[in-house]
C-alpha cells in the first residue's frame, strides 16, 4: 500500500489516479496506524511551507511521519518537496521535516523570468538515474541541498533549479509528476521501483 498524506494540500486525487496506472494500492489518508504501515509515502502539496507544518503538527502527523521516511520509499512533490528540507526562507521561524539537509529559497524575479516559475520547462539531468523530458512547474521557492550529490536533474530558469532531488530511498520532485505526462510516469515509475525492491 502506499499512502498518499492528507494534511490539507490540493491536488490529492489527480496524484492518486496517475500513481494507480502503475500500482493499484493508493490511498489517501491521515491515519498513523495507515501511514505506519505503508509501503511507500507521498507527500504532496500546493500552498505554504509555514502553514504545512503546523496543518502536520496539528494532526499529530509531522515526528511520526518523519520517523516513517527514514525507512519507508517516499516521493516528496512541489511544497512535499520543500517539507523535506530543513527550513525555508518563506517561514524562517518553522523547521521542516530535515530529511534532507538543506534551505528552501525564494526565486528572486528579474526581466528575464517570471515567478511563479508557472508552465514546462527542460529536465536537465546531471547524475544517474537519467530523467529527461518536460515536466509542469508552479512554485515561487526552489530547494537548495547541503549534499549537491543528491541532485540528479536542473531546469534553467534565470538560474539552475534543482528540480530532482534523491538521498537513499526519497526521491523529491519540485514539478508535479502527475501533470508532466510521460515524463512525470517516469518519475512515479522510479519511485516504484524502490518499494519493490
């Protein structure tokens, strides 16, 4: 079973349908008992960081559910991405979940680019696994790990995003694999892959 995380966030339903072409268990729950026996983790989400964390404090959900993806496969999407990161410049008095060492940083717009960094852009892949194609973006922070060996793929946008990131069993996506067509099915493929293992 994998157990996509209600904490509020939107978008749950069309993740859950694009994860269940490849596997059918999906649900979406906020229940420990459930989320403690999970195969694998999704943490989705569209809004605040600062708000996230006190929506998964509140529910009780954020020390176990940390304590879930030390072990359990998870893939982190958008501002799920973001909670996985130590703290964020959008709420510098929150911790996130510091899974993986790291800030969340606010895209600084100029003449060039526009933010919210909103529509397609490029995967540039820098280290295996190799993700390749277009993937669909909506977001105004990008991720910025302390272990630069964790990323695996850039977009350019003013600068280089990191956009995938993976440390052991979790993989972080800052696009939405679930709008990015046949290369977001690669994504939710890959991450799979390591609760099959």
């Amino acid at each position: 079973m994998i157990t996509i995380i209600d904490y509020g966030s939107g978008n749950l339903r069309s993740i859950q349908k694009s994860v269940q072409r490849f596997y059918p268990d999906v649900i979406i729950s906020r229940d420990l008992d459930l989320i403690e026996k999970s195969k694998g983790l999704i943490l989705p989400g569209v809004g605040a960081f600062g708000d996230a964390v006190k929506e998964l404090k509140q529910n009780g959900l954020f020390s176990p559910l940390k304590d879930s993806i030390l072990t359990v496969p998870t893939m982190g999407i958008c501002l799920g991405m973001q909670l996985l990161f130590s703290n964020s410049e959008e709420s510098l008095d929150i911790s996130g979940l510091d899974i993986i060492p790291g800030k969340v940083i606010r895209l600084t717009p100029n003449q060039s680019i526009r933010i919210p960094h909103t529509g397609w852009n490029r995967l540039i892949p820098s280290s295996k696994p190799y993700f390749y194609g277009y993937v669909y973006f909506n977001h105004s922070y990008y991720c910025n790990p302390n272990d630069k060996n964790t990323i695996i793929s850039y977009v350019n946008h003013g600068i280089s995003i990191p956009v995938i990131i993976l440390k052991d069993h979790v993989i972080a996506t800052q696009f939405h694999p679930e709008k990015s067509q046949d290369a977001g099915d690669r994504i939710i493929k890959y991450f799979i892959s390591l609760i099959k293992r």
